[in-house]
C-alpha cells in the first residue's frame, strides 16, 4: 500500500473517496464534518438525511463508517466515520482504530482504490495528535484491504509532523 502524507484542505484532494470526520447524526458540523458538507452541496445532507430515515435511525455509532456520494466534491464517495471523543480515565483506542478499518472496508465494499484521511478525533474530540497520528497509520498499515493508496490530509503543520513522525515509526 502507498501511504502519501500531504498538509492541507481534504475537501480539494482527488481520490475515489475521502473520509468525513462526521459526528453521529450525519448532519454536518464543524471542522471537518462541517468544510464536506458545505464542499460537497446540498445533495450531501439530503443522503444523509435519508441514511438517518432508513438504516441509521439512531445514528451513526462510533468507530462505524458509512459511505455517501462526493457530490460536489473532486471525491467520487464520501466515507463517514465518528471517532471518539478522547477520555483520559478511559482507553478508547480501539475505537478510534475502528474508525479507520472500517473506513477502508467500506471503500472496499464501494470500489475506492485511494482514500483520504483527516486526523479523525484529533480536533475538537480533543485526542493528541501524535498518539491519534499513530492509531491511524498503524491501523491502516495492518489493514486488509483491497485500496492501493492512502494520503492522510493533516490540516496543521503540528499535525502533518505528527503523521510524518508516525509513519517514520512504523517503515
């Protein structure tokens, strides 16, 4: 798998799917979650809506993933994933590596060859950058999955080294 590793605005990068730090009503937001929806158009909380009306009418749990049309966006698909909120007094961990694995089965399941990645949890869920930087990239290294390319999409120069830094770890 080629993992690339580019500082910037998700919602510009070309790939057959990017992943959405979303929250677990699906309705946009911040962050992230809020820079999709407004990116991709109208088009994208009215799927959303409708997932919330059909399969997902209490939400999306953590460490789930869903995937959506990209819409407006340079992205075919969007794939939704809610990453925990960090808890000092509690090891969520494995939920946040959840939510790359089962991002990366839901590109499976869609056909996505390449993916982009936000430090999911690392904002306004408050995980740390560097161990939210290690969960994702070990996580997406011992991943089976059928994608070829992963470019994790940190937004901050902090951020970007804290990937840089992981992936160094794990070569």
């Amino acid at each position: 798998m080629n993992i690339e590793i580019r500082k910037g605005d998700i919602t510009k990068v070309h790939a057959d799917a990017i992943v959405n730090a979303a929250n677990s009503k699906l309705l946009g937001g911040g962050g992230v979650d809020g820079a999709i929806h407004r990116a991709a158009g109208k088009q994208l909380l009215a799927e959303c809506k409708q997932l919330r009306e059909t399969i997902l009418p209490d939400g999306l749990p953590a460490g789930g993933a869903v995937a959506t049309k990209g819409y407006d966006l340079p992205a075919t698909w969007v794939i939704h994933t809610v990453g925990p909120v960090f808890a000092k007094k509690t090891d969520r961990s494995d939920v946040l590596a959840s939510c790359y694995r089962e991002s990366l089965r839901v590109a499976d399941e869609i056909g996505a060859v390449s993916v982009a990645f936000p430090a999911v949890s690392a904002g306004i869920y408050g995980w740390p950058l560097d161990d939210a930087a290690r969960i994702a990239v070990r996580t997406v290294l011992a991943a089976d999955t059928s994608v070829d390319t992963v470019v994790f999409v940190p937004f901050s120069d902090a951020a970007e080294q804290a990937f840089r830094d992981a992936l160094a770890e794990n070569s």
